[in-house]
C-alpha cells in the first residue's frame, strides 16, 4: 500500500501520461475504424507531450518568462521540454491532417472506414 | 575552416528551399528544377565525401552561433559521406528511369506536387545521415513518413490510398514508440546532442538509471524497426510497395527503409555506445527477427504469383539481412550489415524500375504468366532484372554476393551457436531466393506465340526512352561497381565506423 | 432470480447510456437533432446522379462482402484474426506495464537536481536576453539555440498541405471536376445566411484575428509565438468561411494567394536561417542587432521569423479545411 | 505538492480518453476529445508551460476539432444510421481508374 502511495505522489504525472499513452497505442494499433485510430494518435501523441511537459516542471519555480529582469535558473522551470512539445504538436496536426484526407478517399471509394472491410473489398476485386 | 564544410548545411536547406519552389512551378520546370537539385546534391555529398577522406576524420558543423550543448549540430563523416552519395545517386537514377510513368500515373495538375515531395524527401534522407541530434532526427522522421505516404497516395486509386493509410498507421505507432524513446533518454541525460548524451552514458551520470536505459534502446529500436519493417511488422511493406508508381516504389524500398536503418545504427554507435547495446542484449533480440525475416519473407515471396508484390517480398527477406548483420554483434557484422545496405538499394531499386519497363510490354501487368517472353520484347529492363536476380540470389561479382560473404565472415568471427544459426539461415534463404528469383527469370525468357499480333503493337508503341535506358545501364554499372570494388567501399565503412565511437 | 424489468429503457442510466452514444438527448424522447429539411434537400441535389448505377455499385460491394463471408477459409482467416487480436492486446498490456514499471526508475518529478536541469537549461536561462534578446525564453529557444528543428518542423506543416492537396485538390477545369464539385456541393449542407452567426462573426471575427496578431507579434515577449498565433488567425479565417461562405473568402484567399504567402514566408525563413548558420559555424559577426529587451522591435531576427511562422500556419490550417470543404481553395 | 485540483484534471483526462476510444457515435466523440485537448492545455498551464498552453488551446481543441467536425461532414456520419442512402456516389475517376488495375 505504501508502495503505491510512494508511486503516486512521486509518478503523478509520469504514470497518468503512460496509461494515455497505452490507451491511444492501443486504439491506433487495434481499433479498426480509421477515424478512431486517428483519435488514438493524438491521444498518443499529446500523452507523450504531457510527459515531456512534466520532466521539465520544477516545484516552485515560474514559467520561463523573464518579466522582472531576474534571470537565474533558480527561479525558472526548464525551458526545453516546452520547446520539444511546441515543434511536436504542430507535427501531429499535420499529420493529423494528412490522415483525415486519407480517410475521406478511402470513404468515397470504398464506402465504410473499416480497415478489414475494405481489405476484404481489395481482395475480392482483386480476383 | 574550410568551405566543404558548409556543403552539409547547403544541401539540406537547398532540398527545402527547392521543395518548396518546387509547388508553385509548372510541372515541366519542377521537374527540371528537381534534376539540378539532385546533381547538384551528388556533387555536394562527393565533396563531402572527398573533403572526409582526405582529411581522413570527421567534423562537426555547429548550426548557429552557440557551440555543443546548446545549439543543433551536423556532423560529417566517411560513413555520411558514402551514404550522402548513394542516396542521391539511387534518387537521381528511380526518379529518371521512373519520369514517364510519373507522367503516366500521377494526375496531370499533381505532377509538381510529386516533385516537391521528392525533393522534400530527399532533404529528410540527408537530415537524417547528417543530423547530431536526436530531436531534430526525430522531426525529420516525421517529413519521411508524411513525404513517403505521399508518394504512394499520389497514385490515386483506392489500392494506394488503403495502402498509404496502412503504412500511416503502422508507421506511426513507430514514431509513437521512437518519440517517447527519446523523451526517456532526454530525461535520463539532460542532453539531445548524440555526443552529449554518449558523455553522460560512459561517465557515471547515468549508472543509477540503468534499468530504464535497458528500455529506453528497446523502444527506440521497436520504433525504428517497425518504420523499416522488420518481419513481425512487415505487412504494410508488400502493399506500400505494388500500389506505388515505378519511382516511388525504388524510392520506398531502397532508400526510405533504409535511413531508418543509418539511424538506428547512429543512435546505437554515437548515443548509445556499441558496448551498451551490447550489455542489454538487444541486439540478440535484434538478430532473432532479423532471422525470421529472412526466412519468412523469402517463403511469402514464394506464395506470390504477381513479380512486384513477390519483389516487396523480398525486400523484407533483404531487411531481415540486415538487421542480423547489427544483431551478431560485433564489428564485422555491422560493417556487412552497412555494405548489404548499399547493395540491397542499387538492386532493389533497379528490380523495380526494370519492372516499370517489363509491364509496360507485357497489357500492364507484372503477374508471372503475363510476362512471359518480356525478354524478348523489352530487352534492357530484362537484363536489368535479371542483373537484380543474380544479384540478390548472390552470384559471384554482384554485391548480393559480396555481402553474403561478409556476412559469413562475421558468423565465422562471432562463432558459437550464432555461427551455426546465421550459415544454415544463409544458405536456406540463398535457395529460397534462387526459387523465386530465377522462376521469374525463366518466365521472363520463355518465348511465347503472339497469335493477334497485340504484343508486338505493344512494343512498337512503348519504344522505352533514352532517359530509361541510359538509367538503366547506369544501374547496372553501378551494380558490378559494387560487386567488383566491393573492397574499397568496405575500408570506407570500417574507417567511417571506426570514426562514430 | 430478480424480477424481470420492463421499463429498463426509461431508466436514467440507459438514458445516459443513449446519450453517450449519442442516439439521443438525455430528457427529449423524441429525437435529438432535426435534420429532416436537409436531408431532403441533400437527396434532391443528389437526384441526378444516377442513383441507380450507384445502386448497382453498392449493392455489388455487399455481395462482395457477403461472397467472402460464405468461403470456407473464413474459418481459419477468423482464427487467425482472433489469435492476432489477443497477441497485439498482450502487447499493448505488456508495453503499458512494463513503462509503468519504467517511470518508478526515472528521475522524480519536480525534483531541481534532475539530470535535465543541467548547464544547457542554465545558459539557456541566465544567457538567454544576452545571446537572443526575447525576453520569452521558449521563443529565443526554438528560434534561435534550436532553430534547425523549427525550420523542419515549418516544412513539415507545408509538406502535410502539399499531401492534402494530392489527395484532395480537385481540378475545377476538368469534365470530372466539374461533376465531382456539383455532386459534393457543400454549400447546401450550411445554414444559408443564418442572423446569428452572421452578426456573431462579424463581432467575432476582427477580434480573433487581432487577437492572433498580438500572439505572433508579441511571440517573444509573452507565451504564444509564430505557431500560436497562427493558428489562431487560422481558426478564425475559418470561422469567417463558415459563416460567409467561399463566394466571400474567395475575394481576398485563393490558392494563389495561399503558394505566394507560404513559399515566401518559407523562403524567407530558410535564407534567412542559412545567414545564421553560416555565420555561426564560420565565426563570423552577426550584423543583425538584438535591440533592447523588452520591445516590440527587438531580438533580431526572432520577430520577423515568428511573422513568417505565423503566416504558414494561419495559410495551412486554411488551406487543410478548404481542402476537405470542397477540394480547393 | 500536488493538489486536489490536479487530481480531478487527471482523473477526467483518462475518463475522456477512454470515452473517446469507446464511444459508438463519431460526433460525441470528437467532443469528447475536445475537452480532452482543453484539460490538457490546463495542465499544461498548471506545469508552468503557457506557451504550449495557447498552442494546445488553439490547435489541439481549435483547428484539429475543426478539420474532425469537417471530415465527419464529408463522410455523411453526423447524422448517421437514419440516412443509409445519403452516401456520396463513387467517384468517377477511382471508377476509371480501378477498371485497369
């Protein structure tokens, strides 16, 4: 019990980001509808950002913004994590984007956004 | 400091730049536009090349005003060098043998857009040779994947976009495993730059850590390998792959699944260190798949009936080579693995441009019973293909050969019971790719009657152009090149990977 | 045995069930949305499309589907399938675990002496005014320490345009164009000059845009920046098309309006980085000044570049839902 | 350290994630994972992070819900199970195309 409690108040963040990151893993990888597993990937992705975001908070420190001229490490949070997830975000809305556009072709020839199902359409018209 | 080392930092932004010029062009211009900039990236990456021999070391090109741990960094070896130089020739050559099927295939108003993503890919493949820094490696992993999906959606039939979004998806659960892979590792280092973090892994920074670094190279390893379909991942590779028009599918089999490889193999010798890979024992599990990959790929090629999908195929089988060449472990092993690289890129991406040619003679199709007697009908791209088949099937004095041999030596160097495994898993898959290889030779030479007279207008109507030919004799010189000067290429990579760690 | 329940459809909580999937409102019985006008209108515009072929075609892909549900390899297809899911849930499961198991090991969180806090974020923090002259040090950051991987990052925005308009871009010269444009005719889907969201975009979106404006310009004074911004002008350029229609966007965005401001802002950036790169690694001077800290017009090259960050962003995030509007600009 | 208001922000943004992945109808679903985006981007501002706090405000729950709700529009699931036949016709050119495949 103890070592549970040792992990949450330690691994908040950290353990919550994980499980995000299982749940959007999982629905990508086995979820067949494609605008599903499109949702699984920004759950993945943004998980993943939660976590960076959260290896760069430091108890008691202020968001890197130098507003009073004091620019010392002590009284600022670490700048580089908030820098990573910023280039991150915008490269999964793209790919966001690039995927959505997928799945309206894949809609209008196919008719359904099941993955299986229009694998089994390509084999048949395949024959 | 001499002016060769800026080419690295020019070439990369040259690509962006041209991409980008590339979209508001008219196709004609694009494509001209496309062709300057590859020539001008093989004088470049020679350069490179040249300048690193000659001053027989490697250096680092600091992007921007601050110097190593704050800022971005190139950096630039023999290894980057001979890699620059191959993928852009390999690019040069896929998309020159491919122009009239690019011309065929992809939509009229869409055709600069192609180019745009060639040339966007192709700065994507030279970030990731050059790059010093695992984020910036990481974002432009991502260009890949997007350029990548693009140049086989470009098709626009209902097959290629199953298969773009199939290959989406499988390769971002790669950059989802790569990413939080790097995040792990920039929480344990402090550090982004390859050789920063290589400082903090050998001094003692990161003993307390040790059992999250196990993690860490196994999940950047998953990533990297699901992005370069090694065998338990394979299944978006045969489709990717067939969908495709001519160029995209050399492009894709040849240089895309390779820079994930040149990556991986970064990360492992700059980042990592070949002795810590070593001690969590991924690389064992790296060679048990590499195995099964060769094996399993060439029993599905078998299965197939259509040449291109049995080719894809095989690529798997190929891709298997080399990740057991990185699983041995030792240096011998990995210098094969780099050389199989180079050999599986000018063969596979050859193979498939030469069946760019056969289709075209044989009512546009690849099956095995519709190419019979293409020999006859299109004689360059079948001695190309057949050039291919030789190759990979390892005849002596084609580089499929040589890296078979390489890989032998570095079995015989590891003995135990790796050796066993690798020479009984060789030898098996040199018979299963004899099977294939040579029934789709013997197809391609039966003569066959051509009762209506349609074959014959066939050939008369798609006399192939100067372009494809002359692609395809370059091709095949830089096969036999490959098969013959095979031991000056293999002192390049043993000096350039001794210059990694 | 407890007593059978006849009335379990009126619970509350199937209710709430319904409502989460979304089949109905939680206390209306009758139905949710009242969509019938414009169902009707959508077939009526649909009518000349050969309904019949369509038909024809569909009713082809179910017996597809059914042929192959008949064949007896379904069998050993299904068994397959089954022992597939169940491994790929293993995995999941045992990834899942195994990176729970991981963070216990890792640095703890908001602990100042992790390996992360070390000299780079030191120098980044206490040298930043000094050495980029932003005040926000994110936006000297990712502009300037870091600046190769936002170059990427940009193109990666304009090669996800350039792949959308593969997909998507319909050419409105051409006989299957003009078809394709008169069958996916979305102007019939919206309210048609609805009062309310007229008026309410038109108080909306000025300040939106503004708003947007402030975030780029003040990109390394406050949070926000280039990317921000951006897609703030973006949303609200959206909310403008959504509101008056591509009849009124068309007069001030169109795709040439789109390739003008984004392969310039592009280029810009890309000379202007190369400037830097070159003159950082030759060691020669940088001649641009960092200004006082704290203005608008100070930092160098920062501003300029968030403006033309800002500028793709706003022109991709447009032109990724013109695109799925109706294929084009 | 960690207060009774993280907690409850946490816990609903694993409730959101998994009603995301499980819920039947897309429309609910996309607004679900906008207040996914939305609680994330006030963690963000509990980590001290107001930049990316902005940007998940603006991107993640703005321009990606936006290009969800569009996309939704375009594949005729807004208003699905009573409108079988509101499905747009093939399109022309795949037809042409997959003829010769």
């Amino acid at each position: 019990m103890q070592a549970v409690i040792d992990y949450i108040s330690s691994n908040l963040f950290e353990g919550v980001a994980i499980i995000l990151f299982g749940i959007g893993f999982t629905t990508l990888f086995l979820h067949p509808n494609l605008i599903k597993k499109i949702m699984g990937l920004n759950i993945m992705d943004s998980s993943v950002y939660l976590f960076l975001a959260a290896k760069g908070f430091v108890f008691g420190r202020k968001a890197p913004i130098v507003t009073d001229g004091v620019a010392e490490m002590e009284s600022y949070i670490n700048p580089i994590p908030t820098g990573l997830v910023l280039t991150g975000i915008v490269v999964s809305v793209s790919v966001t984007a690039v995927m959505l556009a997928l799945t309206i072709r894949l809609y209008w020839r196919y008719h359904t956004l099941e993955m299986d199902e229009i694998m089994q359409i390509i084999r048949k018209e395949g024959k | 400091m001499d002016l060769c080392t800026n080419f690295p930092m020019f070439s990369i932004i040259l690509c962006l730049m041209c991409g980008v010029v590339c979209s508001v062009l008219k196709k004609n211009m694009a494509r001209y536009v496309t062709y300057g900039l590859l020539t001008v990236l093989v004088v470049l990456s020679a350069a490179v090349l040249g300048y690193t021999v000659s001053i027989d070391g490697s250096f680092i090109y600091q992007m921007g005003h601050f110097g190593a741990p704050f800022g971005n960094e190139l950096r630039a070896g023999v290894l980057e060098g001979v890699f620059t130089v191959f993928f852009s020739v390999i690019m040069y050559l896929s998309v020159i043998a491919g122009e009239k099927h690019i011309y065929e295939d992809v939509e009229e108003s869409k055709i600069n857009l192609y180019y745009t993503l060639i040339c966007l890919m192709m700065s994507s493949l030279l970030a990731l040779t050059y790059t010093n820094d695992v984020f910036t490696a990481y974002v432009f992993v991502e260009i890949n994947t997007i350029t990548a999906a693009g140049l086989v959606a470009v098709m626009g039939n209902g097959r290629a976009y199953f298969s773009s979004a199939k290959y989406m998806i499988m390769s971002l659960l790669g950059s989802g495993l790569l990413l939080i892979g790097i995040t792990l590792l920039y929480d344990v280092t402090g550090h982004l730059l390859l050789s920063n973090i290589k400082y903090a892994v050998v001094t003692s920074t990161i003993k307390e850590y040790a059992e999250p670094f196990t993690i860490i190279i196994a999940l950047i390893t998953i990533g990297l390998s699901i992005k370069s379909a090694l065998f338990p991942f394979h299944s978006w590779l045969p489709d990717a792959h067939t969908a495709s028009t001519i160029s995209s599918s050399a492009i894709l089999s040849s240089l895309v699944l390779k820079a994930y490889i040149v990556l991986l193999i970064k990360i492992y010798y700059r980042a990592i260190g070949w002795e810590t890979v070593l001690e969590t024992g991924v690389n064992d599990i790296v060679f048990v798949f590499g195995i099964m990959a060769m094996i399993f790929g060439s029993v599905f090629a078998i299965a197939q009936k259509d040449v291109k999908r049995m080719t894809a195929y095989s690529s798997v089988a190929q891709i298997g080579y080399i990740f057991m060449g990185i699983g041995i472990g030792n240096a011998a092993g990995v210098v094969a693995a780099v050389f199989h690289i180079f050999a599986h890129g000018a063969t596979k991406s050859m193979i498939f441009t030469s069946l760019g040619g056969i289709k075209e003679v044989s009512r546009h199709s690849t099956k095995l019973d519709a190419i019979k007697g293409a020999g006859y009908r299109n004689k360059v791209a079948s001695v190309a293909f057949a050039v291919g088949a030789f190759s990979m099937v390892g005849i002596p004095f084609f580089p499929g050969f040589v890296s078979k041999i390489n890989f032998a030596d570095a079995a015989i160097d590891a003995g135990g019971p790796k050796m066993i495994v690798i020479l009984v898993a060789l030898a098996v898959s040199t018979v299963l790719n004899c099977i294939y290889f040579f029934r789709a030779l013997i197809c391609l030479y039966t003569p066959v009657s051509d009762p209506g007279g349609r074959l014959t207008e066939e050939v008369d109507n798609t006399k192939p152009t100067a372009k494809y030919i002359g692609a395809m004799a370059f091709f095949i010189v830089a096969n036999l090149f490959l098969g013959t000067f095979s031991d000056m290429i293999i002192k390049l990579i043993t000096r350039g990977l001794s210059m990694f760690s | 045995m407890s007593r059978v329940r006849t009335d379990y459809e009126k619970t509350l909580w199937r209710k709430i069930v319904r409502f989460v999937n979304g089949e109905k409102d939680l206390f209306d019985e009758q139905s949710g949305f009242n969509v019938e006008t414009e169902e009707l209108e959508d077939r009526r515009h649909r009518n000349f499309f050969e309904e019949a072929e369509l038909n024809k075609k569909k009713v082809q892909i179910a017996e597809l589907i059914e042929e192959r549900s008949e064949e007896t390899e379904q069998r050993a297809v299904k068994l397959y399938e089954r022992f597939y899911r169940l491994f790929a849930v293993i995995t999941c499961v045992a990834i899942i675990a195994i990176l729970l198991v991981t963070v216990a090991n890792l640095p703890d969180y908001g602990d100042p002496d992790n390996p992360a806090n070390n000299e780079v974020s030191k120098k980044y923090i206490e040298d930043g005014i000094k050495d980029t002259g932003a005040v926000n040090i994110v936006a000297g950051m990712i502009l300037d320490y870091r600046a190769f991987d936002t170059l990427g990052e940009s193109h990666v925005l304009f090669i996800a345009a350039v792949c959308v308009m593969i997909l998507l871009k319909i050419d409105p010269d051409s006989e299957k164009g003009k078809r394709f444009i008169s069958l996916e005719n979305d102007r019939a889907y919206e309210p048609k000059n609805d009062p309310i969201l007229v008026w309410a975009t038109g108080i909306l979106v000025p300040i939106i845009i503004v708003f947007g404006i402030y975030v780029i310009l003040n990109g390394h004074l406050s949070p926000g920046g280039g990317f921000s911004g951006g897609a703030i002008i973006g949303a609200g350029l959206i909310l403008y098309l959504n509101a008056f229609g591509f009849k009124k966007t068309e007069r001030f965005f169109t795709q040439k309006t789109f390739s003008v401001v984004s392969v310039s802002a592009l280029l810009f950036y890309s000379i202007s980085k190369t400037y830097a790169f070159f003159t950082g690694a030759n060691g020669i001077h940088n001649i641009i000044s960092k200004g006082t800290a704290g203005d608008i017009i100070s930092a160098g090259l920062i501003l300029p570049l968030n403006i033309c960050v800002g500028a793709v962003v706003a022109c991709t995030m447009y032109s990724f839902y013109g695109m799925f509007r109706k294929g084009g600009l | 350290m960690i207060n009774a208001f993280t907690f409850v922000l946490l816990g609903f943004l694993i409730i959101c994630a998994i009603s995301t992945c499980f819920c039947k109808n897309f429309l609910t679903s996309v607004i679900i994972f906008m207040s996914y985006s939305i609680i994330m981007s006030i963690l963000w501002m509990v980590l001290e992070s107001p930049d990316l706090a902005i940007t998940e405000a603006a991107v993640g729950a703005g321009v990606t819900s936006l290009l969800f709700f569009v996309t939704l529009k375009k594949i005729h699931s807004m208003n699905d199970k009573n409108n079988e036949d509101n499905k747009a016709p093939m399109d022309e050119k795949e037809k042409d195309r997959s003829a010769d495949m």
